[in-house]
C-alpha cells in the first residue's frame, strides 16, 4: 500500500512538471523567437531540483546579469562595511599625497573639500603633491568590450583616478537660426570640436563621434539644436580628467602649488592624514543591482581582486577571487568563462544551469537578495508588474541579447530562482522581454 502511495506521488509529480514545462514551450512556440536561442533555468530554491529546463547547458552571453555573480562574489571579501576612501596625507616633509581608492561615486566637489581641509589647516605651499593610483592597475576597459562604443555613456572607462563617473558633460546651445551652435565642456578638458550643429529646427538632432585612431580629442558634432542639450560621453584620458581638477581645487582653495602631480606610493611613517572622502558599499549594491551601472561594477569588482590579493586591482586578481568563491560555494565553473565585472563584454559565457544554481546557492544571503530589484524599481520600473512584491531580478541588455535572473514566487507560494538568456540575433529587442515576462507569468501562474 505504502508502495503504491509513493510510487503515485512519484507519477503526480512528473505529470506535474511535464503541464508546467508544456505551458513554457507553448509561449515559447507562440513567440517569434527560435527556442533555439533561448535557455531557460529554473530551480525549486527550497529542494535545488530542477523543475523546469530549455538548453540549460548552452554557452550563452550573460549581459548583465553576470552582475550578480561578480558582485556576490566581491562582496563575499571586501564585506558589507566596506567604504571607497579617497584620503589626503601631509608628510613631515610639507608633501602631499593624496591616496585614491578608485571610488566610483568621487566627484569634484569632494576633491575641493579635500584641499579646503588641507587650507583650514594651514598647508598653504605644499612642496610637491603626489597621487598613489596603485589601487588599480591602468587597464582601462574591459576585454571584449566593443570599440564603436567609445563615446557610449554607459560605458566609461575603469580608473584609479575615478572622478565625475568618468564622463565629460558637453553643453550644446543654439545661437541664432541656421547658423553654428556653441559647443564646450562644463568643465575645462582638451577637446575640440569640429561643429557641424546648426541652430534652429523644431527639435534638438545632435550626433556626436570620434575618432581615437586618427585624433582622439576631436569630437565631430553633426545635427541641429533648438534648444540647450547636455550631451554626456566618457573621458578619454581619466588621469589627464583628474590632475586638471586637482588644479581647479587647489586654486580655488587658495593654496599656492604650481608643481606637476606625479604618481608616488603614500609612504607609512612619517606623514598624518589631512582628510579622507568615503562612500558606503551600500551605495555601489544599490548602483549595480537596480540601476545596473557599470562603472561602479566594475570598480567594485577591481576593488574586491585587489583585496583578495592585498595587492593592486586586476582581472586576473578579480578572476582568482571569483574561483575560490565558487570553490567556497561548491560550483563546477569549468563550462563558464567571466572576463569582467559588468556583463558588457561579450566574451562572457555562463549556462542557465550555472545561474540557477548559482542562485539557489545564495538564495538565504537575504541582505543581497533584498537588494535586487523588484518590479517598478530600477531597470525594473516599467517591466514586470505583473509580479509586485514576488519577484528579485537582475536584467541584462546587449545588441541580439536579453537577460533576466532572479527569484520568484509563485502564487502557491513556492520558491524559485531562475535564469532566461535569450541571444537572437534576428528579434527585436521588445521582443524579447516580452517573452521574458511570460514565461515568468508561466512560473508564477502554473508553478
């Protein structure tokens, strides 16, 4: 009898899962997308059986959603009391250092206060001022990452000399109609313009471009503005970027430095410190899970490789961080291959099997699983509504690819993390997360 009760559990729960697997494929088969491209993962996190599975074993591009990997993992060793710090030192010689900490949220103002302090404090005439950058190496993008996507804003470059998010603010104002536009920096920077903006129009058209293999700090203008835009494109040159501001703070701190900023180790004695600037990990959790930001992914990531080592920042020191993390967790990571923070290059390839699992492995670090975006929040605001309160997700976007990963909870009240990458190159990419959220509204419906 006993037998038979168990052996009709056995036979209830696969005809279960094979009507939950059939609702997939039916949306997936009523999409326009080729089931082909799309790997799909889902785990009960309770049981860490998988219930539902679609090319869960395929290398797929990760996009962003690799974010969750990195930064677990980055968090994992710098811990959740980790602050950015960027500190300023006076050395009994009269010498300033100033110690950066590759802060992704360091801006201007902060650096002024930094020599307004060092003022208050009576050093006026420093003998030399020295900048300690070795808390990064000087790689500057990540591997793979596209190169016509140089004056992409989402995409600045990864410093030691972090400052302003690494982006130029271009202003763009009409003058009178037909005639040139009036383009500059917000802040003084070598750039030049070739102006090809013409005032007028009934709305604003602007194109920027440029050329680093010819000349690197001319910007081509093109279009028409009828009123002032702010166009943003990153630095080319974050050091250059930096050793200007610092000439802007000393000066309007009144301190009287006309030397060069050359790049020096602080040393340790013999010197106190003058003040220090820092931001809460909390912040940079925030920037990543919900706003997706790259920069600080990968600055944090950096950060997290150069700890792990107790050395300077690097991939590689971030790659062998990442592998004993995954040792620590127990994850076969011989099928994957992680070449940077964010999720931008496509050289990154996990499975769905790998992200699921990976999921259920963290699922009880609630401090990070509430950090995850839910519906209406972040790169959530206008997407999957439908699961207010019942759904922790990550998104990803490239050109052909979209990703999402995260927990779930089905109106049943169960558990899952899940994993969708779909990389077609021939839908659109509306498309696509419009099959995103129904296969979601398939696990939380049938689930």
């Amino acid at each position: 009898m006993k037998k038979n009760i168990i052996l009709g559990l056995i036979s209830f729960l696969l005809l279960q899962t094979t009507v939950f697997a059939n609702a997939i494929d039916k949306t997936i088969a009523k999409s326009d997308i080729s089931k082909a491209n799309v790997s799909v993962s889902v785990k009960d996190v309770k049981t860490g059986k998988t219930v539902y599975k679609l090319n869960e074993k395929r290398s797929q591009i990760p996009a962003s959603t690799l974010k969750l990997i990195t930064l677990s993992a980055s968090l994992d060793t710098l811990g959740y009391d980790y602050e950015f710090t960027t500190e300023m030192f006076k050395s009994t010689n009269n010498e300033l250092f100033i110690k950066l900490g590759g802060d992704p949220f360091l801006t201007y103002g902060d650096l002024r206060g930094l020599f307004n302090t060092a003022r208050d404090k009576k050093i006026l005439e420093p003998k030399a001022i020295y900048l300690d950058d070795y808390v990064f190496d000087d790689v500057e993008w990540g591997e793979g990452w596209q190169w016509d996507d140089d004056l992409n804003p989402l995409m600045p470059k990864i410093s030691s000399y972090n400052l302003d998010g690494n982006l130029l603010h271009i202003v763009i104002n009409p003058t009178y109609k037909n005639a040139p536009a009036q383009i500059y920096p917000s802040r003084f920077y070598p750039v030049t313009f070739m102006n090809l903006v013409t005032s007028g129009g009934s709305a604003n058209s602007v194109k920027l471009s440029r050329n680093n293999s010819i000349a690197p700090d001319l910007i081509t203008a093109e279009g028409s503005v009828s009123h002032q835009v702010i166009k943003k494109i990153p630095v080319n040159n974050p050091k250059r970027y930096f050793v200007l501001r610092c000439e802007d703070a000393v000066k309007s701190a009144k301190i009287y430095y006309y030397g060069k900023y050359l790049q020096k180790k602080t040393p340790s004695s013999n010197i106190y410190s003058v003040d220090k600037v820092t931001h809460p990990i909390d912040t940079a959790i925030n920037a990543i899970l919900k706003q997706s930001n790259n920069l600080v992914a990968e600055s944090v990531f950096k950060a997290a490789g150069g700890k792990f080592v107790q050395n300077t920042g690097s991939l590689g020191h971030s790659q062998q961080m990442l592998n004993a993390y995954f040792d620590k967790l127990g994850l076969n990571y011989d099928d994957i291959r992680i070449v940077d923070g964010s999720g931008v290059s496509k050289n990154n390839i996990i499975t769905a099997d790998f992200m699921s699992e990976f999921l259920v492995k963290i699922a009880d670090n609630e401090e990070f699983v509430n950090s995850m975006a839910t519906a209406g929040e972040g790169t959530l605001t206008t997407r999957m509504l439908y699961f207010r309160d019942n759904l922790r997700a990550k998104t990803g976007t490239l050109s052909d690819v979209s990703t999402i990963a995260g927990y779930i909870t089905s109106r049943n009240g169960k558990r899952y993390a899940f994993d969708i990458m779909i990389n077609d190159p021939k839908s659109k990419s509306a498309d696509k997360k419009v099959l995103e959220e129904y296969i979601l509204r398939d696990i939380y419906t049938n689930f």
